[in-house]
C-alpha cells in the first residue's frame, strides 16, 4: 500500500523510512515541513528511548492505516467532472487557508483579553481600599434624596484631575524597575532597610510581579570600584524614589481626609433634619446609648450572680501620667478632663459613652444640663465638674475611689464605644496619699480587666524606659494570651527624638520587646505637652510628625498602626465584634437568673407583692405621715390631764422641799406667806416656764411613740420599725419649740400664783384633797428611806431570815435616841442644836455605840420631815371644816390653813399651764412636727444609703434583685433588637 521511495509518499514518510529503514532520500530535514519534522522526532528514539524505533513506527502506519483513504484523482481524459474535483480542491484550500486566518483571530482575541484582565487587576491593586469608606454615602441617604442637594453633594467631589494626580507615575517606575531587577540578579544586598517595607510597597504600587532577569550584560562581571560606585548611585536612587512613593501616599491621605471633613458636615446636615426618613437612623445612633444604660444599672446592680461584670466595655489602663486621658480626649474629639503637672488627676472611674451626634455636647448620666464642648468656658466648667465629682466620691482618708462618675458624649463623626478611664497605675506612694492606695488602684484596674468580655487598651509612654513600665505586667497577668489587648505607645515624637536606636521603637509595636501578647499595636501622639492645645491643633502636629518620620518612611511603622483616628477606628470594631459575640450570652445569663429569683420569691412569699426598697420607703412614708395626722385627733381633756400629771411629777419635789417644807417649819403665819411669795416669784421667773415646755415637748414625742406603736400592733409590717424610729428621732431632733411662747406661759403662770382667793368650797375640797395625796406620797417616801436606813425589823428579821449590818444597827440606836428626843419635844425645830447632838452621842456611848454626829444629823432629817409630815396630814384633815372660817377672815390659829391655800394655788397654776401647752400643742406644736416628719422623710428618700441601712431584710434584697435583673434583661432585649436591625 506503501511504495517506499515512490512519489506517493509524503516527506514525513520518506524521513521516517529512511531513518528506520535504512533507506536514503535526498531531502533534508531542515526542509521538511514543521509537522513533518514532529513526526520525525517522536519516532527519532527522542521521545521515549526505551521503545524500539521499529516497533513505534509499525504501530504508528498501522494506526494510520485505519483512517478513511482519500479517494484517487480520475484520469485526465475524464471531462467536466474531473474539472469539477479540481475547483472543489481548490475550494478546499482556500477554505483551510480562511479557517487558519480565524484561528489567529480568535488566539488574537482570547489573549488580548487576558492581558486586559492581568491589566485590570494591577490597576486594582493599586487602589487603596474604600470599604472603610462606605459610610461616607448611608444607606438611607437615597430616601432624602429629595431633601439634599445633590448639586452641592456633586461639587463637593473632586475632579478626575485631581485623582489622576494622585496615581503614581507608572511610567518612571517602570522606567526603574529594570534596575531594580537587575539589581536583584546582580546579588547588591542593600541591607534591611531595601528589604523591607520600602521595597514591598514599591513592588505593590507597580503592579508588576518580580520577573527573572534576562538581560546578559546584568550577570557580567564589574570592575570593583565601578560596582561600588553604582550600588551607591542605584541606592540613592532607590531613596529618591521610595520618597517619592511616600509623598504620593501623604498626598492622597490629606485628599481623603478633606472628603471625610466634608462629609461629616453632610452628615451633620442629615442628622439634625427632623423628617420621617431619619427615625430609622435613629436606632443606629441610639445604639450605644441603650447599651450604656445597660452598663449604668449593672454598676449600682450588687447582686450574688456574678454576671454584672460579663459585658464588654473598653478599659483605659496605664501607668500614671502615660497619656491615658490625652488619648481618651484624642478619641472623644475634646479635651474633656481635668490635668495637672505630674500629680494625680484620675481619682475614680470615669465611664465615657462615646456616640454620633449632630452637635458636640456632652452630659452627666443625673444630670440634664449639656455641656456644649465647641465653646472653652463650657469645656472649663466640665472639667471643674468632673474634678468636683472626683473628689467627692473619695472618702476622708482615701486618695482614690471605686464609684464611678458616668459621661457621655456625641458629637459628627464620633466612632460609638464605652470607655471606663481607670486611675493611673502608680509605683510608689507619694506624700499626701494613703497607704494603702497603689493596693486600691491595683484592686480597681484588676476588677475590671478580669471581665472576660473587657478589652483592655494598654497605655505605654514611648519617652520613658520601657523597662520601667508596671502596667504591661499587670495586663499581661489578667490577658495572658492578648485576646482582647490592644497596644497603644504614646509621646512618640520624644521617644523618637531621645532613643539612640529607633529600631527599639519597631520592636515594641511588633510585640518584641515586652511579655505581654495583643491584638494590635499603635502608635500615636497626643501634642507637644502644652495644656492649652487644642485637638485640631495636636492632630495637625501628629499628621506633620508622622509624615516626616523616618519611623513610617524606613518601613518600622506601617501606615494602619499610626495616628489616633485609626486607633480610634480599630478599638470600635474590636468593641462592637465583642458585643454582638457576648451580648446573647449574657442575656441567657439573665434571664436564668431572673427565673431564680423569681421562684425563690414565690416559695418564700407567695401572698406579698414584690415592693423594691424604694416602694416599700414609700409605703412606710404613707403610714408614719397617718400616724402623725393622728395627733390632731387627741381630745384636749387627755392633753390637759397628760400635761398636768407630767408636769406636777416634775415640780413636785421642787415644790415640797424649796418651797412648802422651808416656809411651812416657820411655825408663823405671816412668815409662811411671806416666803412662800417669794419663793414662787423666784421660781416663776426662771425655772417653771422652761420646766413646761419641757414637759410640754415630752408628751408630745410620746404621744408621738403611743400612736406609732399602736399602728405597729395592727398588723403592719415590722420591716418599718427601723425607718418608723430614725424618722421619729431625727424629726424630734429637728424640732424646736416656739421660745415665744415661754414669755406669754411666764405672765400666765405669775398671774395664776398670785391668786389667793378660793370661791367656792368644791375648790377648797380638791385643794385639802390634792395636798393630802401629796403628803401621803411623800411620806410614804420617807418612811422607806428611814427602812433602808435602819435595816430589817424583828417581823423581818423572824420571817424573812434578815439581819441588820452594824451601820444600820447604829442608825437603828441612833433613831431610837431621836424618837426619845422628839417625844418629849414635838414642836422642835427642824435643826438640833450642838448641845443636842452631844447629848445623843454621849447617851450611845453609854450603850457602847460609837456614833459621828454627821450620821446624828442625818439620821434626824428623816425623822424630823416624817414627824412634820404626820403633823401636816393631820392638819390637813383639820381643815376640811376650814373653808367657812376662811371665808370669813376669821382669825383662828388651830384652823389657819395657809398650806392649804399654797397648794390650791399650785393646783390652779397647773391646771392653767396644762390648758395653755394644750392649745399651743394643738395650734401650733403638731403641726410643725408634721412638717418635720414630712421633711426628714423627703430627705430619707433622696439618700439612698440612708435606705439602704434603714429598709433591709432578704425580702427586701430579693426584690431589688428582681427589679434590676427584670429592667437589665429588658434593656438587653431592647438592645439586641435593635443591633439585629442594624446589621
């Protein structure tokens, strides 16, 4: 079927036959055709050598042998149909020749494209990315489209020119990038600083990959002074260039930054617009303001759960004077907070709930009053408070405290986070603190970095020795794997400016140099150190620091790591990543414990309400303000006989031995009056008035006291009693009595003692009735002194076991030798003579009794006033028929009833003054201790510490945790709900 060497067969053939066949054509290889010569290699032992040559080509013709044949050409003398083969041949060709044409179209086509895609994509990656950016237009700023002027918006962006200004001039990086490829073959190290980020960011600008060098004259060899001189010439270069690189970067930051200025006073524009489109903005900004409500209840909230500490929330640690508070005031756009030179300003957590706003304002959580923070006499007075707040929660004796003062503040363009500035970390205590206050600070900052949820933004002043830092050891003991540690080294420019070796720097923000582990490691500054800069003015200096520091141009800092806008920006993603992966949780957490709380309750008190201690407060109020009311409801004849039964109790003792006994052992009429007279003008004038009102005063607290107890009998709860006494103490103690009153009381009880005139004999009966109980009382009094005196006598002594003590043995001898003596005297005076006391004692001498003649004198003071007594009640009955003779002026000495007359007068004088404090007690008294009470409750209820110790009990306790854990779980929901329709 083959004819070697016959015109047949093709030049593949023939070169295949002729290379394992043996047989010779004279064409040469080079003038086969390309496919030819494929053939040609493959079955030249080329391809596989193991294979035999003959075997491949056997296998190759018989293979081919099984393809359809062509048909043979006809004969020459065939006609028209042969000429018909011919043009359909030819056809054929041309139809090949066509097919080719568009195979190199479509090769054309296909490639084209794919370099236009590889093109594209460098052009891509050249681009900064936007996504950062997207709030720049909102999502519902298509609804206002109608409201805003797009007009404006437009003129507001800028021009294609000015962004084509921006690219970098690809053409002369190209133009240098066959020098830095040959500089790379050549093996010229230029040391750490080409291999680092300069280079990495020159080859990401290009967009072009590193290739291999081809070019021959790269690898020859160079003289050694000619190579020197061009790695110093092709170093320069690469600096002028990486310079270059960097401006176009500054450059382009400056142009975002002016469209982000512009576009927060777009935003201001759209936030303050009052329409229908803006409420679902809303939710968004009061995001952050539902979740610090959420922190605010779980600071007051002291529950036994554990769970209040469980939410996230950015805690500002760092030694004292870091830059803690520059860097918080750098976040908040404000220079908020108090400072001072080198002493300690942070004396107590301040809470800062940062928010978007249309105006820049901040605000106390109990207070209403906006501090508008464009205005510096506002900023002063917010500083003052702040200071004011700080000092006042630490108490007498301490330098730091644990409450914690909470702010808020908005403002455009403020990223939304809570922040708790925690007092510096000290490491000596210094003059004028405490003892104990680097433990409290210690205490403090572990309290709130042991939150799982916290994140801990460590503070760390870039001026000072690392190695004298004390915070870095503290946080890396509560976040050992630096989970939710982020990093922040300050005063970078002194550091930069007093480190000999800035490499030292680069280690620290690369978490190389301290033990502690973090998310993140920023570096910023926060101004040259003058108090009275403002923030536009430190972030102007911090942008002109960074963008002539070697740190960013030599490749130790990136860009993402400087400036506090970009820490500011990363610490809100960390905190709201955090919240939306633990907010739920502590939902669940909660509600688990609401649900415990709540059948505790119902085992314990199924058949109470469930009253906080603020309910209960006023349901005491309501009972004790009862209660006093209660007071106007006394009838006068129960005040009359009160005040006139406690007010003889209290003069009576006055009365008896200063006035009636002295007068009365006169034994003359005339002298009796006479004493009598003046010792009442003398009393009158000075001590019964105040005696009054104090007995005044007195029945009225416990009438006060009876009424208060009798409520308490009926069924009330005894959860008051505690509160019912300090009310009822404190408004005693406020009280003062009308001193008015005591001059206008002093007339009418002169007047009323004056009066001797009985007019009728029912008076003179109560005058002999009241003055014969006083004397029996009194009497009844001196007999058991003179008993106490004289020991037991022989019916007690036999009955009882009892015996007499040798002093009361002598008393016993010397009272008996007295009786003697007033048997045989009974009218003797009320005093023993000298003679007297020495005849006693002689005579108990004689009976062996050694007696001291005080003891005599005392013993017949006794003796003589029970005497005296006994003769006076006798009278006394004498007198009962008196009143017609005194009626009559008759001059009578065994009826002459002057003492009864005395006590009618007394008698009067108490009546009288019991009506008087009666109507002043009624008119006057009651009221102003209800307004008291009224007071000192107004004033319990605003303290609630005083509550707190005065309201307790675990039903008590039980309550005020179902009331905050109910108002947290619903706060949480309400947040959750609205951060599920933020996303």
């Amino acid at each position: 079927m083959l004819r070697v060497g016959g015109k047949t067969a093709c030049m593949a053939c023939r070169s295949l036959v002729s290379t394992h066949m043996g047989v010779k054509f004279p064409v040469p290889l080079q003038k086969l055709h390309p496919l030819s010569r494929a053939i040609h290699h493959r079955f030249s032992g080329n391809a596989n050598p193991q294979r035999p040559p003959h075997r491949m080509a056997a296998r190759y013709f018989t293979s081919m042998s099984r393809l359809p044949m062509r048909p043979p050409k006809p004969p020459r003398g065939s006609g028209g149909r042969g000429y018909q083969q011919q043009r359909n041949f030819w056809m054929v060709r041309l139809a090949t020749r066509l097919l080719k044409l568009r195979y190199i179209l479509l090769g054309t086509a296909v490639g084209g494209g794919y370099t236009a895609k590889k093109t594209y994509e460098e052009w891509k990656e050249m681009l900064p990315d936007f996504s950062e950016y997207n709030w720049v237009i909102p999502d519902f700023i298509w609804e206002l489209s109608e409201q805003i002027d797009l007009d404006k918006l437009a003129k507001a962006l800028p021009e294609m020119e000015e962004i084509a200004k921006l690219l970098p001039d690809l053409d002369k990086i190209r133009e240098n990038f066959s020098f830095l490829k040959s500089l790379l073959t050549s093996g010229v190290s230029l040391g750490s600083e080409v291999k680092g980020a300069g280079l990495h960011l020159l080859l990401e600008t290009s967009g072009d990959p590193p290739l291999k060098a081809t070019d021959s004259s790269a690898a020859a060899p160079q003289d050694p002074s000619d190579k020197q001189y061009k790695k110093s010439s092709d170093k320069e270069k690469f600096d002028q260039l990486q310079e270059e690189l960097l401006r176009t970067q500054l450059k382009y930051q400056r142009m975002l930054e002016r469209l982000e200025k512009e576009n927060k006073e777009l935003r201001k524009v759209v936030l303050q617009k009052d329409d229908k489109g803006i409420h679902r903005r809303k939710v968004k900004k009061s995001l952050i303001d539902l979740y610090s409500e959420v922190l605010d209840i779980l600071s007051d909230y002291d529950a036994n759960y554990n769970t209040q500490d469980h939410l996230p929330r950015v805690v500002v640690v760092g030694d004292q004077s870091a830059g803690k508070t520059s860097v918080l005031e750098m976040i908040a756009q404000a220079r908020i907070f108090p400072r001072g030179s080198g002493e300690m300003m942070t004396r107590s957590p301040v809470k800062v709930t940062l928010s978007e706003g249309p105006h820049h304002v901040a605000m106390f959580k109990d207070s209403g009053r906006e501090f508008d923070l464009t205005k510096e006499e506002d900023l002063a007075a917010l500083r003052r408070e702040i200071e004011l707040r700080m000092r006042k929660s630490v108490k007498e004796g301490q330098t730091v405290s644990s409450e914690t003062i909470s702010l808020s503040v908005k403002g455009p363009g403020i990223q939304r986070m809570v922040l708790v500035d925690l007092p510096g970390v000290i490491s000596t205590v210094t003059a004028g603190m405490a003892s104990d206050t680097k433990e409290t600070i210690f205490s403090i900052s572990k309290a709130y970095m042991q939150n799982p949820n916290a994140i801990i933004l460590c503070i760390q002043d870039g001026s000072v020795d690392a190695e004298r830092s004390i915070v870095t050891d503290l946080v890396s003991q509560m976040d050992p794997h630096g989970k939710r540690t982020i990093f922040v080294l300050t005063k970078v420019d002194l550091a930069e400016k007093n480190l000999a070796s800035p490499s030292r720097i680069q280690q620290i923000v690369e978490g190389k140099l301290f033990p502690m582990k973090a998310l993140g490691y920023f570096a910023v500054v926060t101004g040259k150190g003058s108090p009275g800069e403002s923030i536009d003015s430190i972030k102007d200096y911090e942008e002109d620091f960074f963008q002539n520091s070697r740190l960013l141009r030599d490749g130790m800092l990136k860009a993402h790591q400087v400036t506090t806008k970009n820490l500011s920006l990363a610490v809100s993603d960390c905190f709201w990543k955090m919240v939306r992966e633990s907010v739920e949780q502590q939902a669940d957490v909660f509600k688990a414990s609401r649900f415990n709380l709540e059948t505790e309750w119902k085992n314990n008190y199924p058949r109470l309400r469930e009253l906080d201690r603020n309910e209960l407060f006023e349901k005491a109020k309501n009972e004790i303000l009862d209660e006093v009311i209660s007071l106007s409801q006394v009838t006068p004849q129960h005040w009359e006989a009160i005040l006139q039964k406690k007010l003889w109790e209290r003069v009576s003792t006055h009365v008896i031995e200063n006035i009636y006994l002295p007068a009365a052992q006169t034994m003359d009429s005339g002298t009796f009056n006479t004493t009598v007279d003046i010792k009442l003008k003398q009393w009158t004038d000075k001590q019964l008035p105040h005696k009054a009102l104090e007995v005044a005063w007195e029945t009225l607290q416990e009438e006060f006291a009876r009424f208060m107890a009798e409520y308490k009998g009926k069924d009330q709860d005894d959860i008051f009693d505690k509160l019912k006494e300090a009310v009822k103490d404190e408004s005693i103690k406020r009280h003062k009595w009308n001193e008015r009153a005591m001059d206008g009381l002093r007339v009418i009880q002169h007047n009323a003692l004056e009066d001797r005139s009985i007019t009728d004999k029912p008076q003179w009966d109560a005058a002999i009735q009241f003055m014969e109980e006083t004397l029996q009382s009194r009497l009844k009094d001196t007999d058991s002194v003179i008993r106490d005196m004289v020991g037991p006598d022989w019916k007690q002594r036999w009955l009882n076991w009892k015996n007499r003590s040798p002093d009361q043995h002598i008393r016993n001898e010397t009272k008996n030798e007295l009786e003697r003596l007033l048997k045989l005297h009974e009218d003797h005076t009320a005093y023993l003579a000298n003679d007297e006391v020495t005849t006693v004692r002689k005579n108990l001498e004689g009976r062996s009794v050694e007696v001291d003649p005080v003891l005599i004198k005392d013993t017949w003071h006794q003796l003589y006033r029970r005497h005296f007594l006994q003769k006076a009640l006798s009278h006394c009955n004498l007198c009962k028929r008196g009143f017609y003779y005194y009626q009559r002026h008759f001059v009578d000495s065994e009826l002459e009833c002057n003492d009864v007359v005395l006590f009618w007068r007394i008698q009067r004088m108490l009546v009288i003054t019991a009506n008087t404090l009666r109507q002043q007690l009624t008119n006057t008294e009651v009221r102003r201790l209800e307004k008291n009470v009224k007071e000192v409750l107004d004033d319990f209820g605003e303290d609630m510490e005083k509550k707190t110790h005065l309201i307790t009990g675990r039903r008590v306790q039980l309550a005020e945790d179902l009331k905050k854990v109910r108002e947290i779980q619903e706060k949480l929901e309400a947040f959750i709900e609205a951060l599920h329709k933020e996303k």
